[in-house]
C-alpha cells in the first residue's frame, strides 16, 4: 500500500481513497446539512418560545 509512505497528517486529512470512505464522507455532509436545517426552520427561536 502506497498510503504507509504518506504522513500521517496527510492520511487523516486527505481525501479519502475508498468507496465505504466516500459514503461516510456523504453522510456526514448530509447530517450537517440537515441538523443546520432544523436548526433554523423547525426549531422555535427564543421569542417564540411561550415560556
């Protein structure tokens, strides 16, 4: 395997090389996506708030 070369920094960060990589690099883009949503648009803001 041609990643052992590499330093360690450069394996953590880049990107990633494999297909299971890919789908987790996905999903994790997806979670963020969709928590900032319901951050902003399901979730009442202070004022709203009734108590």
């Amino acid at each position: 395997m041609e990643d052992k070369c590499q330093p360690l920094r450069r394996r953590i960060l880049g990107w990633p090389g494999t297909r299971l990589g890919w789908w987790s690099v996905g999903l994790a883009a997806t979670f963020v996506v969709l928590f900032i949503i319901n951050a902003t648009v399901f979730m009442p803001s202070t004022a709203e708030a009734p108590w």
